[in-house]
C-alpha cells in the first residue's frame, strides 16, 4: 500500500485490486521485462554459512514456538512512509534523515514510539527499503550509517519490551521472474545475513520478515494474486531467507520469521504460500484491506455500511489454509483510510473493532498501515499526529482497542 500521500491511483491498478488483489498499492518502475513461461531451472542456491557462529546468549528462545509469541501479540501499528522511502533522488551516502524524511514525515522519535506503545500498541512494524543503501560493488554492503538508523529506530520499540518486525520493503530487486531468481537469491542473502548479524543478540521480541510483497510489477497480475512463475520463485525466495537466518549466529536459527506469498496477497496468493516442514518459528504474513471500496480505494465509499463480507471470507480462508493446522498468522498491513464524509470516523472505528475481533477470534494480530497522512488526496491512513503525538481520529484507535477486548 505504501503509496506517498496525494498520489494519484491510476485505473490500471484500481481494476486489477478489484479483480482480487490486497496489499500494497505502491507504483514502482519495472526494471525486468516480462519473463517467458520457461523456466531456468535453479537447482542449487546456495545460501552462505558463516564459518563463525557467535553463542545463543537466549536460550529460551530455542523452545519457544511461533505460534506462543503470535499469541502475545495484540495490536499492532506500522511506521509506514519513513525507512521505506525509495527514489527520493537522493545519494545512499546522505545522511538516512534525509531519506526517512522523504515522503513528508518527519524523523522518528523515541518519543513517538513511546506514545504508540503508551496508547496500547505491542507490535511495532518498521518497513526497511534497503536498496538504495546497497553498495554494489562491495557485495551489496548495507550503508553503515543506514543500518545504524534502522537499529537506533529498532531499539526505541525494542528496549520497551514490545515486539518489532523489520523487513525488505520497496525492493525491486526481488520481482519474482525466473530469469531473475538468481540474482534475487543471491541479494537476498546478502542483505539478510547483515541485517541477522547486527541484530543476532536480540531476543524474541524481533522478528524478521523476508519480503513485504514480492509481485510482477505493473503487469496485469501485479495485484491479483500472481501466477505459477510467481509463486514458485516467490516460496523459492521464502526457502533462501529462511535458510540464511537459520545459518547465522547468535539467536537467528530461534528467530521468528515471516514469509508473504505472491503479493502478500488475502485472496489467490496466499493459496500458494508454502510452509517449510519442520520449522515451528514461521508465521504466515499477508496484508488486507477489506472492504475495498471502503478501506482503500481513494475514490470509494466512506461508510462502511456493516458490510461484513469480504472481512469474513478472508478469516475464514486464513483459518483453513493455515490457523487449524496450528500455523499461526499475520495481518501486517490493514486499515480503512479517512474519507470527508459525514459519519467516516465512527464508521471506520466500528469497521476496526469488527475486523480485528473477528482476526482475533482466530489469534491473529492486525497491524494498522499508518503513512503518517492526514491531508490531500492520496491514501490518507495516519492516527497519530507524528509532531505533537495526539491521536487524531480517537474512535478509530477506540475501535482498535475494543476489537481486542
């Protein structure tokens, strides 16, 4: 969804979302040309092995079960527009300020995240784009000054005793095409095992998620939940995060960690997300947004009318593809954006207490998408004033609260 406030969606997109699609609905320039339905086999990713392993300094961790973590879990609440920012035509060696700042946010504060947590909020979500931060010619090294903003802004949560998830957001080296699935494999397990290594003392109170919604971009499956080459390079893709965090030191082999399938997709995506056997730390990630007429399309309707529907039908799907068989779920991106209409707040904190009581109901916790937008005519989806730390729309937060209840 991260899309910068007062950007216009265009109907290329808006027929594709209403032809299935759920999540992020961030145009980006296509930088692989569409694929042939051949496949380069790709018989052997290899994933590095660091030589060293520093000591698990966690040992609890090794028992504990994704599923027991996700169940401490209740709402949750994304720094949405601020490291993902990408293109901001800036140089990766400019201070990380002057890319957090991108999109019209201003920097992160402790004192924001200590509202946020103080509000009720125990799940932090901080969207990370890494790509311009890599250096290329030095095997795709993260920026060190980059990184170390991303641990800064990870602490405020961390040292609260709250849970944080960071991720690999607008990245556009993962479109998932087979002629593209080596150098995919390969980026990814190069950013990763930096980002595990800085982080590998961290307890369970971090988690990792490995891709926020890898999908073709603009083509025509971009956001109806993909296809075969889509979903097997995607849980191809899945397979070599999983693989390099269990390979590194400290307490990533415990580490809980989330996978997306196609998009991040709620309708036909998420049907092809496949689980690793033997791994009890994975969580199922995806992202909804439902109604969509109501929650996300700019120029749908303000009111939500009670219309239950689509909200049911995706709790049901999670719940018979992954919740009865005791792997658990999370809905990283959800929200209904502001409207000017007449009753949109009430509307939209009787829609929130709806929709995760019902995600409840099955233990899953629901991230709200805050871009930190309040004016203008793109997807206006901020709740707190990121200035002055007031709520701006108190029945929705309201509504948050009570879905938990």
């Amino acid at each position: 969804m991260k899309r910068k406030a007062g950007l216009i969606l265009t109907g290329i997109i808006t027929m594709a979302i209403l032809l299935g699609g759920c999540g992020e609905k961030q145009p980006a320039p296509s930088l692989l040309p569409e694929a042939s339905a051949e496949k380069d086999e790709i018989e052997n990713i290899e994933v590095e092995i660091r030589e060293e392993k520093s000591v698990n300094v966690n040992s609890e961790m090794e028992t504990m079960t994704a599923k027991e973590v996700v169940a401490q879990m209740k709402n949750g609440w994304n720094l949405g527009n601020t490291m993902d920012v990408q293109n901001a035509g800036s140089l990766n060696t400019l201070s990380p300020q002057v890319w957090e700042t991108g999109w019209g946010n201003p920097v992160t504060t402790p004192e924001l995240i200590d509202a946020v947590i103080e509000k009720g909020f125990n799940v932090i979500r901080i969207p990370v784009t890494w790509n311009d931060h890599l250096l290329v010619n030095e095997d795709y090294k993260i920026v060190d000054s980059w990184m170390d903003r991303v641990q800064e802004i990870v602490d405020y949560a961390y040292d609260k005793g709250v849970y944080v998830i960071i991720n690999t957001h607008h990245e556009s080296w993962y479109y998932p095409y087979y002629d593209n699935e080596e150098q995919a494999a390969k980026m990814l397990n190069a950013v990763w095992s930096q980002i595990a290594d800085r982080f590998q003392d961290y307890d369970e109170h971090l988690l990792f998620e490995g891709m926020n919604e890898p999908r073709k971009v603009g083509t025509a499956v971009e956001w109806t939940g993909g296809d075969k080459e889509g979903w097997e390079v995607v849980n191809n893709l899945n397979t070599v995060f999983i693989e390099t965090i269990r390979n590194a030191g400290g307490n990533n082999p415990y580490r809980i960690l989330l996978i997306p399938g196609y998009g991040a997709n709620c309708w036909e995506g998420i049907r092809h997300l496949e689980i690793p056997e033997g791994d009890n730390k994975i969580v199922a990630s995806v992202h909804a947004y439902e109604p969509y007429d109501f929650a996300l399309d700019v120029k749908g309707r303000g009111n939500w009318n009670q219309d239950t529907a689509n909200i049911d039908r995706i709790m049901k799907s999670l719940d018979d593809l992954f919740i009865s068989k005791g792997i658990p779920v999370i809905i990283g991106e959800f929200g209904a954006m502001f409207k000017p209409v007449e009753g949109n707040e009430a509307d939209r904190g009787e829609w929130a207490k709806y929709y995760v009581g019902a995600a409840g109901k099955l233990g899953i916790p629901c991230i709200w998408w805050d871009n930190g937008a309040f004016k203008g005519s793109g997807e206006l989806f901020g709740l707190i004033d990121r200035s002055t730390y007031e709520w701006q729309y108190p029945l929705v937060v309201e509504g948050l609260f009570k879905g938990v209840e």
